[in-house]
C-alpha cells in the first residue's frame, strides 16, 4: 500500500489489473483531456506492463499506482505522479467512467497532498485542460494556484498549470 483515505486504497498496479486498466485505456471519454489515444487490449496489456516494470527501477521518476475501492477491492482507477519538465512532481488521475461523480477524485487529490508532504516533497503541479471544469475545481479546493496558462503540445488544447507549496 502507499497510501490510503477514508474510502480509497493506493497501491502499485498488479498484472491482475489488466481488465479494468483496459476498460480505463479503451474509453474515449475517460482520455478526452489526456495525452494519447485508446488502446486496444494488447496495447493496454504492454502499457501495465511497464508501469510495472518502472516500480524496480531505481532512478524511476513516473509512478502510476492502482485506485482501489476498500469496501469490495474494485479498481477505480489510476493516480500519477512523475517528475514534470522542469522536475517539479506533477499528480495526475484517472478514473473508470461509470465511478465519476462519486466524489473519488476530490478524496484522493486531499490524501496524495497529504502523501507527499508526508514523504518530504515541497511543491506539486497539476496540468488541467481548461474544458475540464471538475478537475480545475478540484485543485482549487485544495489550494493550487493557476501560474500559467499554455496551449499542449500533445493534445493541442488550452491547458491552465496549477501550483501548490506543501
């Protein structure tokens, strides 16, 4: 485990994730505001694979870990959180479609802030497309600050860079 909340258990993802890691990488809707296009299962089978394989490498600075639900061990989704650009550590996540609106997210962004201070880090970022009103309101509850605003090279689309000293 790396960390846990109220409802929400945080851990490294596991081959035994594939399933509903696939249904995360698959959905068009879950992938509108990230970097990439949805996988097919054998592409989703390789990406695991090597956020796995990351966990033993020693200069790893791109953690992704599983979502877990505490009440019946259901994977809801993933948490990032890597080193940036500019090596500032940057969180991300990402959840299964028919888990939004559950108030997951805003659970999980206060106990990574809580993680990272509780492993020395002093500052976080977060990257927000600016279509993506939920997750903007998100930061901003817990006090992340709006310091740039840039258009992605990625996705192409208005993005607003969030700040929050720990």
């Amino acid at each position: 485990m790396i960390f846990e909340t109220k409802r929400l258990l945080i851990r490294k993802l596991q081959v035994t994730d594939i399933e509903p890691f696939y249904e995360l990488e698959r959905n068009p809707n879950v992938l509108q505001y990230a970097t990439g296009e949805p996988k097919n299962l054998e592409e989703s089978k390789e990406d695991l694979q090597q956020l796995i394989a990351r966990y033993t490498h020693k200069e790893n600075d791109f953690w992704i870990y599983a979502v877990e639900r505490k009440s019946d061990t259901h994977f809801l989704g993933t948490v990032a959180l890597v080193k940036d650009d500019e090596g500032t550590d940057e969180i991300g996540y990402r959840f299964i479609e028919r888990y939004w609106g559950n108030g997951y997210a805003t659970e999980l962004c206060e106990g990574l802030i809580r993680y990272c201070r509780s492993i020395g880090m002093k500052k976080l970022v977060g990257c927000v497309v600016d279509e993506n009103i939920a997750s903007a309101k998100i930061l901003e509850r817990f006090h992340f600050v709006a310091i740039a605003k840039f258009v992605s090279d990625d996705i192409g689309l208005p993005e607003t860079k969030y700040e929050l000293n720990l």
